[in-house]
C-alpha cells in the first residue's frame, strides 16, 4: 500500500524495480580515468628506474621509498601501458599498479608485461611506505619529495649510461 507521497510500502514493490546484487554501481567504473597511477618496484633507487622507463618511451617522476622506488606516471590515463612497459623492463620482479579513482584505490600486479591478479590495496598501503599513500591520496605533491628523479627531458645516451653504470657497480 503506497503512503501518502506515493512510495510503495512493504512487500507491495513494482515489478519494475530493480535491486542490484552488490554495491558495484556505487563505486567508479572502471573505464574511468584514474586521477593518480603509481608502479610500486622493488628497485633500490629512484635514478635506474627512471632510466629504464627513458628506454621504455615511459614519462615517470620517479620517488625514493624504504621499500623500492615509486613511479609516478605522468600520464595517468596510461597507467596499464605504463605498468606493462615497466614490469617488462623489470622481467621477473612484479611491480603493483596503484590506481586511485573518485577515491577508490586499485591495485594490480604486473609480470613480465602482463596484469595478474587485483590485490587488496588497502593492504599494501597500510604495509608500504609512509609516501606511498601521500602520493595516492594527494597530499604530497611529487615535486615536494626530495630525491625524486624524472625520466621527463633525460636522452637515451644518458639513460643507458646511468643504467650501465649502475650494472657496474654491482
């Protein structure tokens, strides 16, 4: 029996309404643009990475933490491609692709240039360092952190000498 607006009441529902099965709809679609995109690895420092991502045609500002260098993607809408590119470069080694959307965080692991499996971000960013969630929420800047270095304007000469350099000292 509808009340007075007119709002069913009770078991008394249309047929024509439709209750979804899990909350899905109320979260950003995936199809969206991610607003940040961050490859966790596990390389010990900023500067071979971003070296890597030069070669790799990857625009990164690349960020020191205590548990690996932070790739931030320049360009977030890329981010897939960019986690490819990466985790091909680093072959064995998987990397996370942190993905944050109307203020949901995604996170997926990558191999050899292919997704695996979605991981619980929330874990990672409780376990990961302290400016791994400043850098996904926002509130750090890139360009505030100290020690970051940007594959942005870095030739390919240069690229592969840091690289071969950095092979050396091994």
């Amino acid at each position: 029996m509808p009340d007075e607006q007119g709002v069913p009441d009770g078991p008394d529902v249309p047929d024509d309404v439709v209750v979804p099965d899990d909350l899905s709809s109320l979260f950003a679609p995936a199809d969206e643009v991610p607003s940040v995109a961050l490859v966790v690895t596990q390389v010990a420092l900023p500067a071979p990475l971003a070296a890597a991502c030069v070669l790799a045609g990857v625009a990164v500002d690349v960020v020191p933490s205590s548990g690996g260098a932070i790739a931030a993607l320049r360009d977030p809408a890329a981010a897939t491609e960019g986690a490819a590119a990466i985790s091909k470069l680093l072959r064995a080694n998987p990397v996370v692709l942190l993905e944050r959307r109307e203020g949901n965080v995604r996170a997926v692991r990558w191999t050899n240039g292919a997704a695996g499996e979605e991981m619980p971000s929330g874990l990672l960013l409780a376990t990961g360092p302290g400016v791994l969630e400043d850098l996904l929420l926002g509130s750090v800047e890139v360009g505030d952190l100290e020690g970051v270095v940007t594959s942005v304007g870095m030739s390919r000469w240069r690229a592969t000498r840091l690289l071969a350099s950095s092979a050396r000292k091994r």
